[in-house]
C-alpha cells in the first residue's frame, strides 16, 4: 500500500507562494529548545499518522487520524486527533465544522459496543452474542425465503424473486463492503434492495 | 452635652488611677475583626494592586487563593464594619464644638492638646476618620462585588466593570491612608491602645483627649463601687 | 459531477440553485470561492432562502421552492430570444437539427400519448424519425418546423419573465439580471457551473428540474469544458459508489439493468440492448452492454456461470414492477406483505417520508436488522420518547437485531467522491467494543444461509451456493481483494483476437480496464465502470500523487477517477470540430492531427476523428439530447409542474395537480393537503453545523447547533405572534413537529400568482437519540410521493401550518 | 492567476519537533519585565476575510478539538451563535448579522468570526496583576499562562474587545492563543487550517497585508466601494486583522468597535491610580514618621490622672 506522500509535487504545484514565503518566515534559526511556560506541548508528537476520507458528504476531504499505537503492527490504536491532509487536492487541509469533529464522532459515546436484541412487545435491548445474533439472522431469513421465495411467475417464466424481506444499504461504506452485500444480498433473491442515493 | 457620647459600658472605676471603662469585649472583638480583616484586604489587594507587592499573595497560599479570599475578607470586613458603626455612629456625629474644636487642630498635632476645647466622645479627626471609613467601605464593598466575577460577573456590563475596578483601587488607597493615621493616632497618643486591649483607659487618658466624656460620666454618676479589696 | 470539485476554479460564473454548497459542501465550495478570488468569477445564488452560499454571492434571487423548471425554461426562452446561443456548439454537439416523429406534441401541459387512468404516457411518438437508412433524419438548416430546435422554442415561449415572476415570485428585474449575466455564458471563452443537490433532486419532478438546467448548459456550450457542466453535489461520502455499484432494486452493477419478468431469457434481454448507432460512424458505446454482463456473471458466479446456462442469467430475479425501491417497499410494509427488513447504515424512521407511515411499517414487520455505528431512532423506533416518538411499545411485536458496525475510521476501502473519484482510505483506529466490519457481517450472514441451505435445502439455493467465494479469509473478505475482483480478471488466458498466437493477459491476472472486457466468459469484472482501479499496476485508488500540470485542476495522478482515470465526462465537447479548444486558455484535450492528446483521458476513442465521432458516446446518436426521447417517463422536455402541495395553483396547466406521472399510491393521496388547510410552503434542509442524524451523536457538532428550529420570515412571525427563539407547531396533514421559531430576514413572503407565499424552512438534523437536543425531522410532516423516473421522496415543497406553542414533553 | 494563499502547506509534524518560541522571545510579561530579547521574530497575523466567510463554524469545531475543550450544549435562542457567546471552552465565535443595506436595498448576512485579537498593544497584558499570566511575543502572540494566572479577570477588563474568559472549573482565563503550539512547530492556527472557504489566513503580518489588499481590490471591483482592512491603530494593530466589505461602518459586524483602545479608564488605573496611590500612602506613612521625629509622643502626664482622680471624687 502506498502511503508514501509526493508533498514536493504538490507544493510546486499547488502555488503557495504567499504561504511559502510565510512559512519560511517562521522558520527561525535552530535554537535549543527552551519551551514556553505558555506553549502547550504540541499534542501530536510520537502519534501515528493514517490517511482516511471524510465519511459525510461527497466532497471526500483527505484526512490525517493521529494515534496512539499503530493498527498495522497489531497494537491497539486509539484515535487522539484528526485534521484535514494538506496534501489532499480537493480539501487541501481544510475541513467543515463535521470534518473537524470528525474525532467525536469515532468516539462518540452512543457508538454501539455489542449486538443487541429486542424481543417482541419488550421495552429494552438486551445483550446477545454475535453468534447468537447471526444465527437467529439466518434463521429467519431462511425461514422466509422458504416460505416466501417465489420461483417462477403465473406463464411459468423463472422470476427467481424474494419479496417479503427487503435490505436498505448504506450511503457510507466503502465501495468493497457495497460489493459484497451487493453479492450476498443479489444471491438470495432480495428484490427491495435499496441505497440511500433513492433519498 | 449629649446622650450618645455615653455607651451603656462606659464607666468610672476609681482608684490610682482610676480606670474608665471604654469599650466592652463585643466591641473590642468587632474592633479586631474588622482591624484584621482589613489588613488582609490590605496585603491581598496590594498584591493586586501592583505587581512589586504580588509577592504578598505568598501570605495567602498563593495568587488564585489570594484571589478567592479576598472578596470574601471583604465581606467579613463589610459586615464587622456595619457593627462598629452600629455601636458608634451616634457618638460620631459632628456637632458644633468640633468647629471650635478643629480650628485649634493645629495644637493637637503638635501636642499642644491643653489648648483646646474640650473634647467628647471622639475628637473630630476620629469622627473624620470614622464616616470616611464607612464610605470607603461602602464604596469598595459596592465596586467589590462589581468585580466579583467569580459570582456576580453578569451583574454588570465591563465599562461599569473598569470604573469599579479604579474607584476600588482608589477607595482602598484612601482607606489605607485613613487606616495609617488611625493607627498612627493611636500609638502617638499613648495609652489609647488599652481602649482596644482592655478595654479602659485610664482617668488620666480620658481627662487629657476625652474630658468632656469623662466628666459626662462622672456627671452621671457612672461610677462603679471599688472593688473589695482581695484581703 | 460531470466535472469534479477541483475544476470549479476553472469557472466564470457559478450557479448555486437547486443545492446549497457552502452549508453542504464547504470544502468543495471552496473551489468558488478560489474562482471568485482569483479568476473574477461571479456566484449567482436562486433560493427560496438567503443561505449561506447566498451570504457571498454577488447576485441573489429569491424563487418559490419548487418551481425552478419554470425558471430555467425561462432562461433558456431569454437565451433563445437574445441570441446567446453557442451554436457552434450546439449544432455539432446536440440534436437540436434532430427531426421529431410525426404526432408528437404538447398541450395543456401534457405531451402526446398520456393515460389519466395509469399515470402513464405513452411514449412511442417521443422519437427521432428514422430515415430509409436506418439512422435518424436531421435538417441542419434547422427550418424543419418538427426538428428540435423548433420545438424547444415554442415550448419555453411560454416562460417569459413576466410568468416566471408570476409563478416563481422572482421579481423581473432580479431574474433579467440573473438571465443577463447567465447567457453571456454563451461566449465560448466564458463558461459556467450549475452546482445543485438535492434542492433539485427532492421533487415530484426532480430529473426535469435537473434536465433543465444540462439543456441551458448544452446550449451555452458548457457541458465537458473546463469550468462547466453539470455537478451534482451527492449528499454521503459514497453515494455516488452505492449507485455505481448498483445497490438498487432494478440495477446491477455500473448502470446495468436487472432483468424484468417480460425479458424472459438472455437472448430476449439482450436484444433491446443493441444499441445500434442512430448516426452514421457514431460509437455508441453501450454495444459492449454484453461484454461488462458477461464479465459481471463471471465474477459472481464463476465457473457456475457458462455458455450453457446463458452466464446464470436466470440466478438474477426478475422484475415484475419497475422497481421495489424504499417508497414501494414501505407501502408494502404498510399493507403487512414484508416480513423482515436489514437497515445497513440507514435511518429510515427518519429519512423517508410521513414518519407515522413508517413507524407503522416498521411495526408491521416480524424483525428487524440494523447494522450501524451509531443508535440510530429506526433501531429503537419500539421505544416511547415521549412526544418525540409516541409510540405504544408493547403493542410493537418487531423482534429487533442491532449491530455494532465499524465506521471510517476503522476500515479499509475506497469510496467515490462527487467528481467520481475512487480514493482509497486506511484503518487508524481500533474498533470499540464488539464492533465488527460490514464485510464480516455480510460474510457472516451469507456463510450461515449458505450452511443451513446445504444442509436443509430449500428453494433455488444455486445463487447462493455457487457464489464466488474464494477468499483468503471466507469469514472476512479483505478490502483489498474485493477491490480486485470489482476491478475484473482473467478467467481464462486471453488472447489477441487478430493474432490467436498472441496473449493479451495470463489467467488470473487483472485486466488492465474494462476495454479488455469480453463477452465468452473469459473475462470477470465487479463493476465495469470502476475496471482500471485496480489492474496489474497495482491499487490505483491509493495514488497520492498530487501534481497538476499547467494547473488545470485535474489531478490526473491523484487516485482514479471512473471511468478510466478520467476527470471531466465529454470532454471531447470541450474542442470545436476541427479539433481545437474553443478557449485555448481552458484546452482539455486537443486533436494533434492524428490522435487526441492533453490534460485528460478523451472520451472518444484516441484516434477518432474530430469531425467524425461525436463526444457523448453513450447515446446512440453520439451528441447530447436537448429532447430527450422516451427516456424520461414525464416527458421530452421539462414542464413546470406544481409540488403536490402547493400555494398556488399551476397557472400554466390549472387542471394539473403535481407531476401528472409522478408515483404515487392511492393510499397516500388523502393525506395530500390544500393551500387552503394549510396556507405554507414549507421546505427542508441541511445545516453546515450537522451531517443528517450522525453528527447530533457528537457533542462538538452539538454544541455548534444543539436544537431543531424551523426559520420563518419577520411577516410570518408577525402575523402568527410568534417570537423569537420561542416555541411553534408545525404541523402538516401527516403529523406535527414542535420547534424554536428563528425569525429571519433570510426568508421573505414571495408574490405568486398575485398571492403572497409564506415560507417555513425546516432542517433536518434532530431525533430523539444522541448528544444533542431531542427533536424531530422533517420527514414527520412531508408527503409519501416520489419523483417520476426515480422515485425521490418530494422533501422539498409541501404545505404546513403553524402556530405559537409551548415546550414538548419528554419521558 | 495569483497563487492563492493556503495557510496549511505541510501537515504537522509527528516526530519530537523543537518549539520555536520560547521565554526569549517575550517582549511583553504582564506585571514583570522581560530583558530585551535577542532576536525579532518575524510578525505574524491571521487575516479573517468576512466577505469570503460562510459562517460554517469549522473554526469553532477545529478550535474546540486541537484544544480538547468541552463546551457546553446549549438551546437555540432563535439565532445561529452557538455557543451563545465566547465562553473558556470556546475561544472562537462566530456571530451573525442580519444587515439591510441601506444603499443597495439588499439583505447582507454578515459573519464575523470573534475572538482574541492579539493586540500590539495588549489591554488584557497591562491589566493583569499577575507576573507572566499573560505574555507577548515578539511575533506578536499574546498567550495567557495558566499556571501564573490568579482568575482575578483584570484582562476582561482590559480587553478592548471583551474576549477573556474565566472558567468556573479552574478559575482561570482562556482566550485564542493563537495556536501557539502549533506555530512554534511551524503550522497555522487549527482555525486557520480547516476554514473551508480560506477565509482565514495564517502568515507573516506584512503579507496578510498584501494578501488583505488583493482582496479589498477585489471586492472594490464588486461594488463594495468601501472595503479596507481591520487593523486598528488604536491599539498599536492587531494580529488578528479583518478585510471588512464595509470598513467604514464596523460596528455593522456585531458590534466590532470603530476605533478600539485600552480603556482610559483602565489607563488610569493601571496608571495615575498606582501612582497616586502608592504616592498617598508613602505621604501617609512618612507623615507619620516625620511627626514622630518631631513631635514627641502624646503621654497623659500624672497630672492628668490626678486631675481624674480628682474629679471621681468629687462626684462620689
């Protein structure tokens, strides 16, 4: 995977003139570093950077999620600060006021933890394993489309359809996960199948 | 001669000399207390006052603490203050011996005391000091609590903020200046002190800066029995 | 977008109507603001509001929510009169010499072959004639009185800027100097963009509203250009990706059709998907329909997919209605006919319209399945919130399975951006809790069914049991190798077709894009339009190469762009027909005398003559289509046509309630109110501070915009007693939401048709679960109807009361 | 075409990097001196551009996140200022105008994004009692230091702006520090770098004037006759500076003052009042002294306590 970053090409291109003179104003002679009672440690010192995409809207902004720990080598990565990738064409480091949140919604607290189940009538969630979850999935899936599936039409024509169980898919998963529900779901018959582009 | 020079535990103890009775515990205690809690105003709002005294927020655990306390000696002071006042307003209120009384001013400062009309209660520079107090103290109560952010920050918009903040700064100057020849007056003019410590001082005292409120008493017959003899 | 974000600094004059990007889509408006700032650019903004995007304009026009057709119709009927027409452009680019069938006309509003009792046209007269050699007749002296340039003119004679105001209640004078500045767009120096979302899309005649403007831009010569064209600014992150793909009811995979009950075999479907040029020497490119097929079989099926078995045609459903889209398949829900239902990543209970019709769905159905990172209300659509979502818990009898899913942050994966670019993204965080991707879910539930199928039987489980599986993982497909088999492979070793000796690409090796593609089964490719993202040279989608030669704005390093890296859609339109840019300072591509070379992949074959093929290659007539034949079910061209619910009747076809072919069912139509029940037209939108009912989860977007409000005019306000940020009803004939009134100068009463129209502006961003304020959406009071062709909820225009009222009650 | 100014050229750094300002490079220490320090940084200043601005709160979003604080969630009050003002978890603001333009007869939405204004000549600085509360660098930044402030709120006071606020969690002052941590590792204030629109600028003083310029020309070329730069000399300039499409009416922009200055009666103050001050309450104590040098001691003589005695006797 190339996460290598051509920041010179950009630069040359980019036409920063004004900033590039300014950031060179602010390159100050090397100096022994005696920090500012008043100056914050810059936070993000010794973090890991990963590229992602803004997941809100179309514009796709290019971002940096900074970490603690590093996902690549196994460790436990935990999301400290995200901002916008200055070498991103479209967003060129900026971000909207959702973009710039985006850390708060990773770690919002209503982000869902364990699969739930509610029973008929109930008033509450109740915690369930996935492989109780995915059973009880199948199982019900299974049991319709036997009962529903509806092989051929009245003149007899193979219409292969299952109509009584529908699959509404997401407007932000990546194009992978799209193509694999769209495999799973195609295969069983699913007809009301459905994307958030419909709205 | 009136009424309110007398305080109900002003008394004549004969004797050698003889001891008049001056202030009561209550009132002594009320004296210190407000004599306390101004002098930690003092310190603390020095330290805010300019940045070569900031040192003095280390009497108080530090500027935050400093900070904090303040407002509230504040109101220790405000509230002693008010009893003090409630105790002695009447016998500070100017009447028109202190005229005669304050064109020999003059004599009294350079201790020529005998020269002048004789005195009630509180000489007029007492009584000067007295309601000038009470004003500042009102004043820096009132722009205190403008400048009290921490509680009452909405109660008024900045540029009522700023005026306070300078009228508190000037009021506590004067009321420091007060405070220094109060106490000056006090240790000048020996034998005052035990008014405030035990409060009596002695006939001797009260004849010489206070004979008009000796002799009332004496008038009054606000002398005590002596006391039995131990043996 | 026909263009792509980038590009916009390369316009001279922006268009924001339909959409507002700089609440929407900040970092891609930025691009205007570049083109203001450093190329003079100007920013015309038409609203119902004074939005954001209007707070930087330098032109705003007010326009009645809803009626923008007549106000586009209406430039063009100026651009036509005032001569500010490319022509050169538009007689080598269009079909406006292109002659209409005998019997096609329009009146009254409604064109030839309409039937009041289907709500549906017959649409055989909407056709070219078609001359002895087969290829349609054209008159390139434009006098035939039936070709179409004739009659697009006496169709928009009718929208003068005397009825625009009427019916738009744009003031003339505002909407000549919106016409003005418009049509010197026509210079072909001078370009423009027309930025929209889904102020246009969420209309009972959404795509009209979106034809009306393409057709502007084709006659102002702005469609492939640098600077112009057409772009849809797509609300989600991968919006653009889910539709690529296909996730819909009636589609497979990069614009493919699922088959319908009519087309019985392979060969039956096939046949109407000839694709035949209509003119002579055209490419027209959908004649390799069957090639991206065949290769889409392969892929899902494989080796279960043969010549034999015509490549698993019949492992497809077949359609018996035109589409089970959300709409449908709610009122089915409705009427108790579906049984289980999967919400991934979606939050009906307050995305689609009438709330209460759909709380009364969901309860309907025996289970549920949400797959989400968030709560989201249709997970707990059973739980009594109150005012908020009055529901009688225990009579629901929906068994309700939620699972935590991953977001972003978490995973692998590209998505498609607005300007069609597939930008691959890295997992950086680890997943809390319990929380799994997507693709184990969907693995996870696939190889169950799979299982219980193979051990219980069942009715034609082959699709399921021959589905190409062949994983590393089987119980977690990676990114990478679902990127691979969207981008297609060889099945068999391929060899040159002119020289059998010759091999163009070892079995199992990539294909180098979707041209290799072929029809026997030996190719197999996910979606063909993404073919080239990721081929032998590796993932393309991760290129971080961020250089722009001369600055044009197209990144051509930068990612992948679909199809084929390219980076703006027609742009062999942007050269005349010799070949040369009709503004060299914009030059795209340039025909060098024997081949197209420049800044972008041409969309025509390389060595195509410039005079020869035409630029849009996906229509049989190789130009663009000012009438749109049968293609639209609401007609050729774009007619004004009131929202269901409208203030005013159509002044231009009385007779006429919204879009006569509009969808909707019989169950609905009671609940469609009168100006007179319900005097205002209100609207819904989006704020900048939130992203649909995801950011009132995180509490920074919280605290920038912590409670539903809906916004009303300082008269309206006036009128009703109603104060500033205090409490309102709103309510529709559908249901009521309660509110903080933003009283506002932004919104001010519109003149139409002689009657003044109080606007109420609704955003959307409220619930009842998250961080922020409980509130409601809008979709408690919109209507249950959809667009014509593709059946979009109108969110847009519908009718409201409102009063003062006092805080709502929660649990 | 003009290269067009992007604050966010690089992204941060993530290895160990050697801040780039430090105590020697203060000018200004509130209630102490600084010695003169041994170079000049370059000034700096970020340029709000209230005609490119579309009020999308971005800068408050980023605020909020690089400096982890935790504002409060609100209600709607019937406007889009949320927060509803700066508060010491939001140091950035943006507030909105509805404005009829008299001229034009059309509606103007004015956004003007508040905050600290780092002044040359900071108000906040010379009302702090506190020494190194509050401090300036010779780049221009004024930062607040938390561990020296008392929460005694002097810089409200100050501020010709009101822009300091007091948390009521640890009692001390937080305003825009202009990302000083971010700058002393060569990156633009976190507000700068998201805004959406460029709106805001980061870079040297001089050529966010230049850059300021181009601007106004433009905007004089759109109609907006009187467009200018925000850099008030009243308070020696800003480094923070507007582009105004209406410089000659700033109050327009919710209030932004037409000619802000260090109150005079906080320079009264911070000035005369010390020294009358100090000067009334040397005088009070030397007078004192002097008059004990030469005025002895008031003593009751024996013959006062006789004359007493005396007169007790008398009345018993």
């Amino acid at each position: 995977m190339n996460m290598e970053l051509s920041r010179r090409g950009f630069l040359k291109a980019a036409g920063v003139g004004v900033a590039g003179s300014t950031l060179g104003a602010f390159g100050f002679p090397e100096l022994e570093a005696a920090e500012a009672a008043a100056i914050r440690p810059f936070k993000l010192t010794n973090t890991m950077e990963t590229r992602n995409t803004c997941p809100y809207c179309s514009v796709a902004c290019g971002i940096i999620m900074y970490s603690k720990g590093d996902l690549r080598k196994g460790e436990t990565a935990e999301i400290v600060h995200i901002e916008g990738d200055a070498d991103h064409p479209t967003n060129r480091g900026t971000l909207c006021p959702k973009g710039a949140a985006l850390k708060d919604f990773v770690k919002a607290e209503t982000r869902l933890k364990t699969p739930m189940m509610r029973k008929p009538g109930s008033d509450k969630f109740e915690r369930v394993s996935w492989e109780q979850a995915l059973d009880r999935i199948a199982r019900l899936m299974k049991d319709d489309r036997d009962a529903n599936f509806i092989a051929t039409n009245q003149a007899g024509v193979p219409v292969n359809r299952w109509t009584t169980v529908g699959f509404l898919a997401a407007s932000a998963t990546t194009n992978e996960t799209a193509y694999l529900t769209y495999k799973v779901v195609r295969s069983t018959g699913i007809v009301a199948f459905d994307n958030q582009a419909r709205v | 001669m009136a009424d309110r020079d007398i305080a109900k535990e002003d008394a004549i103890h004969p004797g050698r000399p003889v001891v008049v009775s001056r202030y009561n515990l209550g009132a002594r205690i009320n004296h210190w207390i407000t004599a306390a809690s101004l002098i930690l105003l003092a310190l603390s709002g020095l330290a805010f006052f300019h940045p070569s005294l900031f040192f003095l927020t280390g009497l108080f655990g530090g500027g935050q603490d400093a900070r904090a306390i303040h407002p509230w000696i504040g109101v220790v002071l405000f509230f002693s203050f008010a009893g003090l006042f409630i105790r002695f307003w009447r016998a500070n209120l100017p009447e028109k011996s202190d005229k005669a009384w304050l064109a020999h001013a003059n004599d009294m400062i350079t201790g020529n005391e005998e020269k002048m009309p004789e005195v009630g209660r509180y000489n007029p520079i007492q009584k000067f000091n007295f309601w000038v107090m009470a004003i500042l103290i009102i004043a820096l109560i009132v722009t205190g609590f403008a400048i009290w952010d921490q509680y009452f920050f909405d109660w008024t918009t900045i540029p009522q903020k700023r005026i306070a903040v300078l009228i508190h700064s000037l009021a506590a100057v004067a009321l420091i200046c007060i405070w220094i020849v109060h106490v000056y007056a006090a240790i000048w003019a020996r034998g005052t002190l035990s008014a405030m410590t035990r409060g009596s001082v002695t006939g001797g005292w009260a004849w010489k800066h206070h004979r008009r409120w000796l002799k009332e008493l004496a008038e009054r017959h606000r002398v005590k029995k002596p006391a039995a003899p131990a043996e | 977008m026909t263009n792509s974000w980038t590009d916009i600094r390369n316009t001279d004059l922006v268009v924001i109507m339909g959409g507002n990007a700089a609440e929407a889509h900040p970092c891609g408006f930025k691009w205007v603001t570049e083109a203001k700032a450093n190329r003079g650019a100007k920013l015309i903004v038409v609203d119902p509001r004074f939005t954001r995007s209007a707070s930087v304009s330098d032109f705003y026009a007010p326009i009645r929510q809803g009626t923008d057709i007549a106000f586009l119709l209406g430039l063009i009927n100026y651009c036509i009169l005032n001569d500010k027409i490319q022509w050169q452009y538009v007689k080598a680019f269009t079909n406006v010499a292109y002659i209409v069938k005998e019997g096609f006309a329009y009146n009254d509003g409604l064109f030839t072959g309409y039937d009041e009792s289907k709500r549906d046209y017959d649409r055989s007269t909407w056709e070219y004639e078609i001359g002895p050699d087969g290829f349609a007749v054209v008159d390139d002296t434009l006098q035939n009185p039936r070709c179409v340039w004739n009659l697009l003119k006496a169709h928009v004679a009718t929208y003068t800027p005397e009825m625009v105001e009427r019916i738009c209640g744009t003031p003339k004078d505002k909407f000549l100097k919106v016409a003005e500045m418009v049509s010197e767009c026509s210079s072909p120096t001078k370009t423009m963009t027309s930025m929209y979302a889904l102020g246009w899309t969420q209309h009972s005649k959404g795509s009209q509203n979106i034809r009306a403007m393409a057709m502007l831009q084709l006659l102002l010569g702005n469609i492939g250009v640098r600077g112009g064209g057409m772009n849809a600014l797509r609300g989600h992150s991968n919006i653009q990706g889910l539709t690529d793909i296909g996730l819909m009811s009636n589609l497979l995979p990069g614009y493919l059709n699922i088959p319908v009950e009519r087309e019985a075999d392979f060969t039956t479907y096939m046949s109407s998907r000839a694709f035949k040029p209509l003119r002579p020497n055209q490419t027209s490119y959908w004649q390799n329909y069957k090639k991206f097929f065949v290769s889409f079989q392969k892929a899902m099926w494989g080796d279960a997919a043969t010549v034999q078995n015509d490549f698993a045609y019949q492992y497809l459903p077949k359609l018996d209605v035109p589409a089970y889209d959300v709409l449908r398949t709610f009122e089915m829900m409705h009427q108790g006919k579906v049984n289980g239902y999967f919400c991934q990543g979606f939050n009906p209970l307050l995305a689609f319209p009438n709330r209460q019709k759909i709380t009364e769905s969901l309860s309907k159905l025996k289970w549920l399945v949400t797959m989400d990172p968030l709560e989201t209300e249709t997970a707990r659509f059973w739980e009594n919130h109150g005012e908020y979502n009055n529901v009688n818990t225990a009579s629901i009898q929906t068994e309700v399975i939620q699972l935590p899913t991953t977001c972003f942050a978490e995973e692998d994966g590209a998505l498609v951006n607005s300007g069609r670019w597939l930008q691959w993204h890295w997992a950086g965080g680890t997943p809390p809790g319990e929380a799994k991707h997507d693709t184990w879910i969907m693995a996870q539930i696939h190889l169950r069914l799979r299982a219980l199928y193979e051990k219980e039987g069942g009715p034609f489980p082959d699709p399921m049991l021959n589905l190409t599986w062949n994983y590393k993982d089987r119980n977690e497909p990676s990114a990478e190798e679902l990127a691979r088999e969207l981008n297609g492979y060889a099945v068999e070793t391929l060899y040159d077709p002119a020289d059998a000796t010759k091999v163009v690409l070892e079995k199992g090796k990539q294909v180098v894009n979707f041209s290799v593609l072929r029809d026997d089964g030996t190719t197999a490719c996910g979606c063909w339009i993404f073919s080239g993202c990721f081929n032998e040279a590796g993932n393309n989608m991760a290129r971080r190469d961020n250089s722009d030669p001369d600055d044009t704005g197209a990144y051509p390093n930068w990612t992948f762009s679909w199809p084929l890296n390219r980076r703006i859609l027609y742009n062999r339109a942007s050269a005349d027909l010799q070949g040369n840019p009709w503004d060299p300072s914009r030059k795209l591509i340039a025909w060098d005398g024997t081949k197209w070379a420049g800044y972008d992949v041409p969309d025509i074959a390389p060595n195509a003559k410039p005079d020869t093929v035409g630029p849009f290659i996906m229509n049989q007539e190789g130009v663009s289509r000012l009438f749109a034949r049968g293609l639209m079910r609401d007609g050729p061209f774009p007619v004004h046509y009131e929202p269901f619910e409208a203030p005013i009747a159509n002044v231009i076809a009385p007779k006429i309630r919204g879009n006569p072919v509009a969808r909707i069912f019989q169950s609905d139509v009671a609940q469609f109110a009168t100006s007179d029940e319900f005097p205002y037209a209100a609207t819904s939108y989006r704020l900048t501070e939130h992203f649909h009912y995801w950011t009132k989860h995180n509490r920074v977007n919280a605290t920038l915009q912590p409670e539903f409000f809906v916004e009303i005019s300082e008269q309206l306000a006036a009128e009703k007693g109603i104060a500033h940020g205090g409490w309102v009803r709103v309510w529709s004939k559908r249901g009521e939401v309660k509110a903080k009134a933003v009283v506002t100068k932004r919104i001010k009463p519109l003149m139409c048709d002689g009657k003044p129209v109080h606007v109420v502006g609704i955003p959307l961003h409220w619930g009842f679960t998250g961080a922020a304020r409980k509130g409601w959406g809008p979709n408690s009071l919109t209507p249950f109807v959809g667009d014509a062709n593709i059946e979009t909820p109108e969110y847009k225009a519908f009718l409201v009361n409102i009063e003062p009222t006092t805080a709502p009650v929660a649990v | 075409m003009e290269p067009s100014p992007h604050t966010a050229t690089s992204n941060p750094p993530v290895a160990a990097t050697a801040a780039n300002l430090s105590e020697r490079d203060l000018v200004r220490r509130s209630a102490s001196s600084v010695p003169p320090p041994a170079r000049q940084l370059e000034p700096v200043a970020k340029l709000i551009d209230v005609s490119k601005c579309i009020g999308c709160k971005a800068c408050q979003s980023a605020c909020i996140e690089w400096n982890d604080t935790n504002p409060a969630i609100e209600t709607n009050v019937g406007v889009y200022e949320n927060p509803h003002d700066l508060t010491p978890d939001m140091f950035t603001l943006m507030r909105f105008t509805e404005w009829d333009n008299p001229q034009t007869g059309n509606l103007e939405w004015l956004i003007r994004k508040d905050g600290c204004m780092h002044c040359e000549d900071p108000g906040c600085l010379k009302a702090c009692p506190a020494p190194g509360a509050i401090v300036q660098y010779s780049n221009g930044i004024v930062d607040f230091v938390h561990e020296n402030c008392i929460g005694c709120g002097y810089c409200i006071k100050g501020c010709p702006f009101n822009i300091p606020r007091i948390s009521k969690v640890d009692h001390t002052a937080y305003k825009c520090t202009l990302c000083s941590d971010r700058v002393s590792v060569g990156q633009g204030p976190a507000c700068a770098k998201a805004c959406p629109t460029h709106a805001i600028s980061f870079g040297t003083k001089e050529d966010m004037k230049t850059l300021a310029n181009s601007r106004i020309e433009d905007l004089k070329s759109r109609g907006y006759e009187n467009a200018g730069l925000y850099d008030p000399p009243g308070v020696g300039g800003t480094h923070v500076m507007y582009v105004l499409h209406h410089n000659d009416q700033p109050e327009i922009y919710s209030n932004l003052p037409r000619d802000p200055r260090i109150s005079p009666v906080v320079n009264a103050w911070k000035g005369m009042a010390k020294y009358l001050g100090f000067a009334a309450m040397g005088l009070a104590a030397a007078a004192g002294v002097l008059h004990s040098a030469f005025v002895s001691p008031n003593r009751v003589s024996s013959e006062d306590e006789e004359k007493a005695e005396d007169l007790v006797k008398e009345k018993t």
